[in-house]
C-alpha cells in the first residue's frame, strides 16, 4: 500500500482533529441511544420527554400498541425520538471523517470498516479515537523526522551555494 505523501500531512492533521471531535460526539450519542433503548425496550418500557403535561423533563410510559408495536404515552418533545435521529446524522458525520483519515492515511479497507464500528459498537469510538490519534501523530512525528534527517545529511549542490 502506498504511503501518504509528505504534501498531505497537514490535510491529514486536519482529517485526524474533525476525526476525533466526531468521534467523541458519536460515542456520547450512541451511550444515549443505548440507555435509551434500554429504558424503552426492557420491562422499564419508559420514553424521555421535554415539556408537555410532565413538566420539565420526564418520563412517559411506554405501552403496548393495538398493532402489536410500542407506543409512547407522553406528550411533548420527544427527546428519546431525538437522540436516535442526532446519532443518526452525526454518524454520517463520523462516517465521513473516517473515510477522510483513512483515504489520506491509504490505509487498507478492512482498517475502515474497523473505525466505521465505532459509531455503532458502544465505547469502541473512544478506543478507536484514542489509538487512531496516536498512531496517526507517530506516523507524521516519524515521516517528518526522517525527512528532517535526510535533507541536513544531503550535501548542497554547486547551484546552492
């Protein structure tokens, strides 16, 4: 596989900063979305809701629908409704900045599909994070100090003096 050129290593740098606040975001919403699940999808059977009859912040019962589906009882905003469509957008948001590291990287297919389950496998976006961002900053810190070592050990040509 090819190596990332040394033009592109502040691209890259740019990619690995908007990867990582994606990443982070991606993670928190996707926690939600899964105790938000588990408060409406297990004998808890609860939705969270913004205004409304409950006040400020509560929560609604859950019940049984006449088509055999779960139906909210609350009235209100619906934060549960809204936790699961803002991880939905902002993991194509994270979609986007793991394709970007991973293109400007070259690194193998397999390597996205890796940080694209991130976004759906819960804490594995804060483990992926965590290591993309340090492999990726050893890699710059390497290349570059190799070609700082290489252009002080390069004679100057006649042109140059």
């Amino acid at each position: 596989m090819p190596e990332p050129k040394p033009e592109s290593f502040q691209a890259i740098r740019g990619a690995l900063k908007f990867y990582q606040i994606a990443s982070i975001i991606t993670g928190v919403m996707l926690l939600l979305l899964v105790t938000e699940m588990v408060l409406k999808y297990t004998p808890i059977h609860l939705e969270l809701f913004a205004g409304g009859s409950g006040g400020f912040l509560w929560f609604a019962p859950v019940v049984e629908g006449v088509h055999g589906g779960l139906e909210s009882t609350g009235n209100g905003l619906n934060l549960s409704m809204g936790i699961l469509v803002a991880h939905g957008w902002f993991y194509v948001v994270y979609l986007f900045a793991c394709f970007r590291v991973w293109s400007l990287m070259r690194w193998p297919f397999l390597r996205f599909i890796m940080l694209a389950l991130g976004g759906v496998v819960p804490f594995l976006s804060f483990f992926m994070e965590t290591r993309v961002a340090r492999e990726v900053k050893a890699y710059l810190f390497r290349r570059e100090a190799d070609a700082d070592q290489t252009s002080s050990t390069t004679p100057a040509t006649e042109g140059a003096r």
